[in-house]
C-alpha cells in the first residue's frame, strides 16, 4: 500500500479483442495524485476532476467508483436524445389517457404532432413540437444524455484503468508481504547452501 504524497502515471493500451481503436495501440494516458486528482488524455477526449476530501489510498478509491458516478463528475448531459425524449413524451401521454374524452382526444392530437415532426427525432423537430404542442412544461420532457465521447471514455478507459490499479496494487502487496533480505528472524537458504558446497 502507497504512503505518503505520489504521483502515478499510466500508459493505457486498448486490450485484445476491443471494440475501439487498435488492440495493443494507445488508448490513454492518466495521471493520478495521492491527494486526489485525476488526469486524463484519451482517444476519446481530455478529463480531469478533482476528489480531495477522499481519504486513503486514491488509487482504490477510484478504482470503486461506479461509471455513472466517474461519468457525472467528468462530464455534462448536453447531448440530444431523440429516442429517450419520444419515450418521455409517450410515456407522459400514457399516464394521462383515460381520465376522460377531451383529455385523450389532446394525447391523440399529441400523437398526432409527434408523428407531424418526425417523432422528435432532431432539435430542429423539437422546437417544432415546442410551438405545436400543448403539454405544459413540455420542455422538462426534452431528455439530453453525456456526450458519445464521454460515453466512450467511460466504456474504455475505465475498466482499463481499474485493472492498471489492481495490478499495481496486487504488486505492492506482494512485495510488502516478502521478507526483507537481512530480517534476522527467517531462515538465510543463501548462507546453507554456499555451507553445504563447501562442506
């Protein structure tokens, strides 16, 4: 287990079998610090955050973080989602059916306006629908997801950082866990077999 102030780097390569970039070709450089920072250049980008008040090893730490926390912290939902929203809209007119005719004649006409603009697929179609529509608040329905890089850079990078760490940190242990060459309580197999030679 590290100690003390440090700085890690590593140089990450794509795996065998990866569905991105080059099997064996550079896939990021990141660059960790014992007082919580993390730096990052990718194929898929440039990130950085900063968790200092994470107490212990930083390298363990991070290496627990779940993706969609690492995501939300290294990014921001600005990409539009057409899909997601068609659902959110769908699901909204779902919900209100059936209360009585005049409120699902609206969902039909609302149906209707979807279909009209190309159920939402484009921003362009949205603030079509926008000025269609007549689902109060229907803006709060717009669904924005991270950016496809940031998308990419957790699906890559991640899994190969994590296991950088684990292996780094599997070595540290191994070798904390081997006795030192002059700890006078193990058994010096050195000194018994020069004896044995020249006995």
């Amino acid at each position: 287990m590290t100690t003390g102030a440090w700085v890690r780097r590593y140089e990450l390569l794509y795996p065998a079998g990866a569905t991105a970039g080059f099997p064996g070709g550079w896939l990021a450089t990141v660059v960790l610090t014992s007082d919580g920072h993390f730096f990052a250049n990718s194929d898929f980008g440039s990130y950085g955050y900063a968790w200092p008040g994470v107490s212990g090893d930083f390298r363990l730490s991070l290496s627990r973080f779940g993706d969609s926390y690492v995501i939300s912290k290294l990014a921001r939902p600005s990409e539009y989602d057409g899909k997601a929203t068609l659902q959110a809209v769908q699901s909204y007119l779902a919900d209100v059916e059936g209360v009585d005719d005049e409120v699902d004649e609206s969902a039909k006409n609302e149906r209707e306006l979807l279909a009209a603009n190309n159920d939402l697929e484009t921003m362009r179609d949205v603030y079509l629908w926008l000025d269609a529509t007549e689902i109060d608040d229907a803006c709060e329905l717009i669904v924005d997801v991270y950016p496809h890089d940031a998308r990419l850079f957790i699906e890559h990078v991640m899994p190969a950082l994590r296991a950088a760490i684990r292996s780094e940190v599997e070595t540290e242990d191994a070798l904390e866990s081997m006795p030192a060459f002059d700890d006078p309580s193990q058994p010096d197999h050195l000194s018994d077999t020069l004896a044995e030679a020249h006995a």
